[in-house]
C-alpha cells in the first residue's frame, strides 16, 4: 500500500490540494483514503460516516477521508484491513516532519500483511507567504523542504513573480535535488503532475542514520 504525505506549514493549502489530487486518482481508477487531523475542515460535498470506529467521510465510492484516530500507525492498519485502499494520502499536522510520519506509517506494517511503500514526498511551499515563512517559522519550513522529493510552488494563481522566483531560490537553497512544481491547487494547476508523480515514483523508506545526521546538520551533533 502506497502512502503519499502532502507537507507544509499550516495554511499552504494541503487540504485544498489533497482533495483535488484524490479526485483525479480516483477517476484513474485508484482507491483512495486521506488522512487528516479534522473531517470537519473538509468542506465538499460528502457524507459523513462512521467507518470501522473511524471518523469519517464519503467522498465518493472509491475515496473516503478519515480522521486520525488514536495513534497514525493504527489508522493506517485499519484501513488497510476494512477499506482496503491502494494509495493513502496523508496531510500531516502543519508541524510534522517528513521523515517522522514515514516511521509512524511503517510501524503499521506490525498489523498488517502488505508492506508500505512511500510515494514522493511532495512539500508544499505558500509563495503567497514566502517571506512570512522564511522569517518566523523558517526553520520548520526548512526542515519540510529539505526532506521533500518534490517542492511544490503553491498558490501561483495569486502570487506575483517576486514571490514566486523567492520560493524557488529558498527551495533550491535548502534542497537542490528535490524537483520542483508549480501549481494551484484552487485552481487545479500542476495537480494531474503532482498526481502521476503519486503513481509511477517511491521515496526511500524511513532510515534512522539519516535522520541522525540530519539532526546533525541542524543543532549541531551535541546529542
Ligand atoms: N490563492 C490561493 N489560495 C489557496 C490555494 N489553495 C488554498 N488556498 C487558500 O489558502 C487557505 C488555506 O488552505 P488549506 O487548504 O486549508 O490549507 P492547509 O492549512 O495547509 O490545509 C484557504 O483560505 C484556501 O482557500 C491556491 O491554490 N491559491
Ligand atoms: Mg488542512
């Protein structure tokens, strides 16, 4: 089962974006499940349901969206066993990090008979707050982008060029390999991309070295 988080600091549009690339993957024939931290903050048209003890609702057929419960691991086993989706999108509190909510979907695997696979890790970046995020909370946001696969430019339909140009080099800065897009997920722009990325690509699996040397980079190795 395949697991594809969309980061980003809060208010960068994930559950906006998230329900847009749902769509699309469930008219490719996909079964999909999102996660999130609130059912209530999903505002389309959906019915609400109570599923295997998880609060949820039905987006359509081949989509529903639940609310964490109790522990990620657990949500992610449950589903697996009941709903049986092939691709669970996931939108992280707007604090996570990457790599920590990798470790949690893996432990799901005690509970289940599949293996996780994670899809690219896509970040999104609000080029409308570019600034703001590079100062007050810079580095959380740092530490999304540099665990990203994919750097999505976000809100493009709105922002000006200066914005947009300060999100890709602040991107590029921290995180040279990721691949960047540019989109909206209002609009729907870049999210079909975002979405193929989802089905044909896989990022590494959770890796305690890493993440210690990661740690490293960042506070400088006195642990
Ligand atoms: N201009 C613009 N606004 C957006 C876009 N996507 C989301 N927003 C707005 O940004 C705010 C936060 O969006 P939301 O999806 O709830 O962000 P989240 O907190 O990351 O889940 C809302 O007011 C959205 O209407 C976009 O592509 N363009
Ligand atoms: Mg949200």
């Amino acid at each position: 089962m395949k697991i594809a988080q969309v980061a980003g600091f809060l208010g960068s549009g994930k559950t906006t974006f998230l329900i847009e690339l749902a769509k699309i993957l469930v008219d490719r024939g996909h079964r999909i499940a999102i996660i999130v931290n609130d059912v209530g903050e999903i505002n389309v048209d959906a019915k609400f349901i109570e599923m295997y003890g998880l609060k949820a609702k039905e987006i359509s057929g081949g989509c529903i969206c639940c609310q964490v419960a109790g522990n990620f691991a657990n949500t992610i086993a449950i589903l697996y066993n009941t709903f049986k989706p092939d691709i669970v999108i996931v939108e992280p509190s707007g604090v996570a990090i990457p790599w920590g909510l990798k470790r949690a979907a893996e432990y799901s695997e005690e509970e289940m008979d599949d293996v996780i696979v994670h899809a690219p890790v896509i970040t999104l970046v609000d080029s409308l707050r570019i600034e703001e995020l590079m100062q007050s909370v810079r580095r959380l946001v740092e530490t999304q982008i540099r665990e990203a696969d994919v750097v999505f430019i976000n809100k493009v339909d709105s922002a000006t060029k200066e914005k947009i140009d300060l999100s890709v080099q602040f991107s590029k800065a921290i995180n040279p390999n990721a691949e960047i897009m540019f989109g909206s997920g209002r609009n729907n722009q870049g999210v079909k991309e975002a979405a193929t990325l989802i089905e044909t690509r896989t990022s590494p699996r959770y890796d305690e070295s890493y993440e210690k040397e990661m740690l490293k980079r960042d506070y400088g190795g006195g642990a």
